[in-house]
C-alpha cells in the first residue's frame, strides 16, 4: 500500500471493525489495559453497567470462565471499545474518527457506542440481556455454529436445505467471504452439513465456541423477548456512517440500525457485502478492535484492503506506529 496505517488514520481515510461471538481469548484486554488508562476506564465502566466482573474477566479471564453467552457477550464488546478508546489516546490530539464502523453482529453494539447513536451503559445492558435470553434459549434447544471455508456459500445453502429434517435446523447465518461461510443451528444439524462439506476435496469446517445459534430461526424466541428493549432505546443519528449487518450498506438513519440490531439475530449476516462497501467508499486501511485477528483475516481475503488487528500479537503501539 502506498498509504501507510499512520497516515490513513491521521486522515480519517479508514474503517474501524467490531468481532462477533466467539471471538473471546484469555487475558484478551491484558495488553491494553496495562499501556492505556482509558482502556481501564471502559472496563470499569463496563463493570457497573453489568454487575459482571469485567475488569477482571477482560483481563484474566480464562476460557472456562469465558465460556458462556452471558460472560463472553460483554467482554468481547467491552474488550472491543476498550481498544477503541487505546486507539484514540495513543493517536492523542492527532486522532480523526474513521470513515465508517461496523460491527460483525454482537459488535454491532460497540459500532453504535464508537459511532456515538447508542449509549455505553445502554448498549451494556441490551448485549448482557441478549446474551442471557441466547443462553436460555440454548440451553433449551442445544446448538452449534460452525465455520465452513473452501467452498462457494451457494454450496453451503444447498447442504443446509438438503439437512434431513429430523436432525433439526441448519442455515448459513454468516456471509463472511467468497468461499468463507457459518453454518448455525441445531447442533444435530450443523454436524451433518459439516460432515457433508468435508466430503469434498479442499473444504474445512471448523466447530465455533460462540455457544449460541445466531442468525438462525432458533433465535426467534429471542428476538420476541428483545424486541420491546430494542424498540424503546434511544438512538442518536450517528457521527460516522455505520454498516448494516443485514444488507452490508452504510447508513445514519437510526430506524434503519435499530431494525438491523432486531433483524440480525435470525437472518444472515453479510459480512462480504459490507467488506465490498468499505472497498467500494475507496478506504484501503481497515483496523480489527477485537482480540485476535478474526475480522482482519476476513478483510484479508479482499485485495484492495490492507487490515491491521490492534489487539492481537503485537502492542497497539506497533501496530499503527506514530511517525
């Protein structure tokens, strides 16, 4: 890239990105919290809007302890904006908001929080309440997502629909790139298809730790529970265009992103479309908030874009290094 990350970022020319369940590590605020106070704040904040022990689990939490929807779901957003608000006190007085945000379907939130339409403690409490009616709701009908790469997601819907309908429900819930597609469901169902997909030459399918169905129709009962919190929250017309997980378009209509938090819970998410808009609005740097390099490496499968993980191996200071 002829642009360097400094640059792009000190220009505003750059998206910011928020991971999905599943993306939990161990200690995955560690590093932040001990090289940024505000990184601390957002922690601690997020201790009193939840009750939950965040500033603790975000920084040691191990992955039993992290296990679970109703733990996991907070401490991936919290851990999300923690980096985020990393980001804007190492940059200091040369820091610029991005382009747009977006949010792979829990990051959603923290995009909403970052683009400055829904509050930190609202946003907290929806994603803690959300989590615990997924939790419930897979307790009561076990489920399983499911990563299958190496095959067009044409392929994908074909082995969902061609699932036997007595091992349950299985859909392709995550768009994630051209041949990089999820699978949720029952955990009956999810299996089969994955073990159809393995059939083929070349195919991978790898089993998620997101403990939930998302993006599924066994997410119904959910939306139902949510729908009067999510219709009520106060959302503010956002400071930066966000990404619709439902459509993969930009948008700062707040009826629009208050549909797609409701939505996004039993349809998929495309997350490949909204890659192509970024690339489409001629941004090139996109940066990953979360902890480890899940959404870099789906930007990564797009040419055009040069993704950098501010939580991951290296120190966020390296990773957009100051001239």
């Amino acid at each position: 890239m002829t642009t360097t990350v400094y640059e792009a970022v000190a220009s505003g020319g750059y998206a910011l990105l928020f991971p999905g369940a599943g993306a939990q590590l161990p200690s995955m605020a560690r590093r932040l919290c001990r090289s940024f106070d505000a990184a601390v704040d957002v922690l601690e904040r997020a201790d009193k809007a939840t009750g939950l022990d965040l500033a603790r689990l975000c920084r040691e939490g191990t992955p039993a302890e992290l296990a679970a929807p109703e733990v996991s779901h907070p401490a991936i957003v919290t851990t999300g904006l923690a980096a985020a608000a990393a980001l804007r006190q190492h940059l200091g007085a040369r820091w610029v908001p991005p382009a747009l945000v977006c949010g792979h379907s829990l990051g959603h939130f923290a995009a909403l929080v970052e683009a400055g339409s829904l509050g930190f403690d609202d946003a907290l409490r929806l994603v803690a309440k959300r989590a615990r009616l997924m939790g419930e709701q897979t307790r009561l009908r076990p489920a399983l997502m499911a990563s299958v790469g190496g095959v067009p997601p044409e392929r994908v819907v074909e082995w969902c629909a061609g699932c036997p309908p007595e091992h349950g429900v299985a859909v392709a819930a995550c768009f994630n790139g051209p041949e990089q597609t999820v699978v949720s469901g029952d955990t009956a169902a999810v299996r089969w298809v994955g073990a159809r997909a393995e059939e083929e030459p070349d195919v991978r399918v790898r089993e998620l730790t997101a403990g939930v169905a998302s993006h599924s129709p066994l997410m119904e009962p959910v939306q139902r529970e949510l729908r009067p919190d999510l219709a009520t929250v106060a959302l503010a017309p956002p400071a930066v265009p966000v990404l619709l997980n439902s459509t993969g378009l930009a948008t700062r209509d707040t009826e629009a992103l208050r549909t797609d938090l409701l939505e996004q819970l039993s349809v998929p998410v495309r997350w490949n479309d909204t890659l192509r808009t970024v690339v489409a609005a001629g941004l090139t740097v996109v940066l990953d908030t979360g902890p480890g390099q899940v959404l870099a490496r789906a930007a990564g499968l797009h040419p055009e874009l040069d993704p950098v993980a501010l939580n991951f191996m290296r120190p966020l200071e390296k990773a957009v290094p100051l001239p």
